[in-house]
C-alpha cells in the first residue's frame, strides 16, 4: 500500500515540473518572438549610415 502511495506522488511531482517546464518554454518563446520583431522594427526605421566617403581637400 505504502509503494502505491510514493509511486502516485512521484507522477504528481513529475506532472507538475512538466507543467512548469512547459509554462515557462511558451513564456520565454513569446518574448523571444516579440524581442525578434521589436528588433527587426529598430532595424527598419533607423538604417545603417553609409560609409563615409573622403573628401578631397582642394590644393
């Protein structure tokens, strides 16, 4: 009776972490995501400077 009792708590402990784990995979995907476009969004509206062209100093 007693090994039917601990063999039941450990499928409760071990649903709980997967339930956890889980939890926190999608929450950290959807910040990825939202991170990924604020990111590509930045990108977009300041570009990169173009290189600096050298001037030729009038002799």
């Amino acid at each position: 009776m007693r090994r039917k009792t601990n063999i039941q708590m450990t499928k409760i402990v071990l649903v709980i972490s997967f339930i956890i784990l889980f939890g926190r995979m999608i929450y950290a995907g959807v910040g990825a995501i939202f991170h990924h476009q604020d990111k590509q969004k930045n990108q977009i509206e300041q570009p990169v400077a173009p290189a600096a062209t050298t001037k030729k100093l009038p002799d």
